[in-house]
C-alpha cells in the first residue's frame, strides 16, 4: 500500500501538482499540508425481526393486508463503512479542510457484497482570523459538514446509529458558518451560526405537488466546555434550526403555502475519572428526518388532511453510561449502554393509511464492550433491543413490536 501512496504523490508532483516537502507529507503548489487517515472496518450482524444494523423492528403490516414475516433471525456483513480522509492545512494562510468519504453511498449492495459506492462525507474549509495569542478567535466555514444539531452517541452502530438520534447521512449538510472560540482558561466558548441547507435533508412530505425553499435555513450553535476537575472536561451544547418553505397541491387550492420547520435541543457529557455520562435531548416540528430511523416507516413532515397542511413533531431523548476501564487499572476495555427514544406526534390521518406503515415511537436499549487488541486496531460486540410502535395499514399503534440484534465489528484507524 506504502508503495502505491508514493508512486501516486511522486507522478502527481512530476505533473506539477504537488511537491514533496518530506517523508510521509505532501505540499501542494499553495503551500497546503495534506495528511491522509481514515479506518478499514468490518460488520457482522446477527439480526430478528429487523434488517442489517437496523434501529426499528419490523411492522406486524406492511401495508393493509400485507403482513410481514414471521421473524426471522438473518446474518449479514459489510466492511463498505471504511472511510478515507484527507486532512488539509495551510498554517501561513491560517487555513485547515478536510475532504472525506466512505463506501456507504446510495445503491450499494452493502449488505451482500462489496461493491460499495463512493459516498462524500465532509468537504470543507475554515479560515481563522486570529492564529496566535488570541484570547478569541473568529472563524469561518465554508462547505460541508455536520449540521447544527448534530451529536453522537456511545453505540457501535456507526451506520445506522440508534432510534433518536440525530447521526445519519443527512447531517453532513453544505453551509457557510461564522463563529468566534474564546478560551476562557477552565471555561471554553465557540458560539456559531450558519446557513445552511436542511430542506431536502430532514424535510419529507406526503401527497403535495412540490415543495420548495428560497433561501437556506438557519442553525444555531453553542458549545460550552469546562473543567470540573473530575477528570476529562465536561461538554455542554444548546441548538436551534430553522428552514422555511413553500408547499404546493392545485387540486386542493394550496399554491406555495409558506411554511416553517424547526428544531432545538441540547446535550451534556460529564467524565468523571473513568465513568462518562451522555445525554440529549430535543424536540421538533417539520422535521421529520432528523430522527434517523431504519427504512422507510417515518412519518412525513407534512402531510394533507383534505385540504389542511398537517405538520408532524418529534420529541427525542437519551441516556447513557461508559466505563472504561484502561484510565481505571490499564485495562483496554470499554463498556458502554444506554437508552434512546422518539415520538412521532400529530398524525391524525396518517393512523388510517392502508398504504405505509408509520413509526409512532422507536426505542433502542443497547449495550457494548470494545477491547483495543492494539492502539490502531479495536474489535467490539454489541447487543440492541429495538421496539418500535407502529400506525397504519392494520397495526396496533400501542402494540411495540420488538427486535433484536448482535453484531460484532473490527476498526483499524491509520
């Protein structure tokens, strides 16, 4: 592999592309510092009543009449969530990028086979306006990477995370955001605000014509960290997102309807010593897909009802819990667990569908343990417990139908 890398940077550099400065680094003609890293990882699912690395159980309908079957127990593998990046700096521009991606992308036989396809993940640039001896430093962001919102949680699930939480795809957005870190010593700030692109990204909707935006959305971000002196800094963060759009349905008289979608919430790490505690929180109105949940069982974000614009919420939260075990006696262990969830409101109508079956509420129960066999190369085992409630086509919106999976993964991060 070492070879092939420097084959390609000496024929780019003979191009004129790129100069190499000194072993292991490439200079572009900008004087921009390129760094590769990324992982290789390997998924193997045992999954019941569910699909691969799924969040949600499977509905007892798919749709009036058509019943699901029975459940099963399934095994499936993939390693197409091995990702590539591209670190970029430029120290005497005050400059840093980074361009990443990974095999998960659209159309992929991702749980057969490896032909994965090429998915962009993060391509973007900062630009700080303060490099040294600055108490505070104004930055700027252009390009793509994750939303306002956006948060992680202790699962292993890395690409179908777990039911209420906001990881999946749709949060690496294209922006242009500005804001200003100010160290405060054992108190650190970076409130931001961006435009950004959310309509097609967690915005769906059901029987319209068309829907449309005119300008982008707006997010609104305030990391907070400080030192508790129990160990590692605390993290606190609060965030808004707002996009507005235009609805259209001639036969029931709506043209360009202007509506507006919107979300807020907030979260909290605590480490304390080798124990960490997570949890988030947050509720939303027009933003359906912000929830990532496994197949297509999420309510829309609008919807008709005659000739009204129905518009549904979500409400979501987490708790979690980590130990890990080498900051307490040199063990390369982690164990980790937690619980998450979301509710689905205002779906009136969307309960008598004979065509879709929707999500009321999914709840995942889940819990892991990672051993680091090196310091680049960690194997995990985890076990998840999702029940998801459904409405429509003939299902029993309080029945929670449940499912189960256990899938074993293998990361070596270079």
């Amino acid at each position: 592999m070492k070879k092939k890398l420097v084959s390609a940077v000496v024929a780019l550099s003979i191009f004129g592309c790129v100069g190499i400065a000194s072993a292991g680094s490439v200079t572009t003609k900008t004087d921009t510092n390129i760094s590769i890293s990324g992982f290789t990882q390997m998924y193997f699912d045992w999954a019941n009543n569910q699909g691969f690395l799924a969040n949600t159980a499977n509905p007892e309908f798919i749709k009036a009449n058509t019943k699901s079957s029975a459940a099963q127990t399934s095994f499936g593998s993939t390693a197409n969530f091995t990702r590539l990046s591209l670190a970029l700096e430029n120290k005497s521009e005050g400059i840093k990028g980074l361009i990443e991606g990974d095999f998960w992308g659209g159309g992929a036989n991702i749980s057969t086979d490896g032909n994965g396809n090429f998915r962009l993940r993060h391509a973007y640039f900062v630009k700080e306006f303060c490099q040294e001896g600055c108490n505070y430093t104004p930055w700027l962001l252009v390009g793509q990477t994750f939303n306002s919102g956006f948060y992680l949680s202790y699962t292993m699930n890395g690409p179908n995370n777990i039911a209420g939480s906001s990881s999946g795809p749709g949060n690496r957005i294209p922006q242009v955001g500005f804001g200003v870190k100010f160290d405060l010593g054992s108190v650190k700030l970076n409130p931001q605000i961006a435009a950004q692109d959310l309509l097609t990204t967690f915005i769906s909707q059901s029987g319209f014509d068309s829907y449309r935006s005119t300008m982008p959305g707006l997010g609104v971000r305030l990391p907070v960290e400080f030192n508790t002196g129990l160990g590692k800094p605390a993290s606190f963060y609060a965030d808004f997102q707002w996009q507005n759009l235009k609805l259209t349905k001639q036969t029931a008289g709506i043209d360009s309807s202007n509506q507006n979608s919107y979300e807020f919430g907030g979260g909290l790490e605590l480490p304390i010593y080798f124990v960490s505690f997570k949890t988030d929180a947050h509720y939303s109105k027009g933003f359906t897909k912000y929830d990532l949940l496994y197949g297509n069982v999420m309510p829309p974000s609008y919807y008709l009802n005659g000739t009204s614009i129905e518009k549904v919420s979500a409400t979501a939260w987490d708790a979690m819990l980590k130990v890990d075990f080498n900051s307490l006696a040199q063990v390369p262990i982690t164990i980790a667990g937690g619980y998450a969830q979301v509710v689905f409101g205002n779906l009136t109508t969307l309960s008598n569908t004979t065509t879709t079956a929707y999500a009321r509420k999914a709840s995942t129960i889940f819990v892991n343990m990672g051993y680091n066999l090196t310091k680049s190369a960690t194997l995990g085992l985890e076990y998840d417990r999702n029940k998801t409630y459904y409405v429509g086509s003939n299902n029993d919106p309080n029945n929670g139908r449940v499912s189960n999976q256990v899938f074993f993964v293998g990361t070596y991060k270079f």
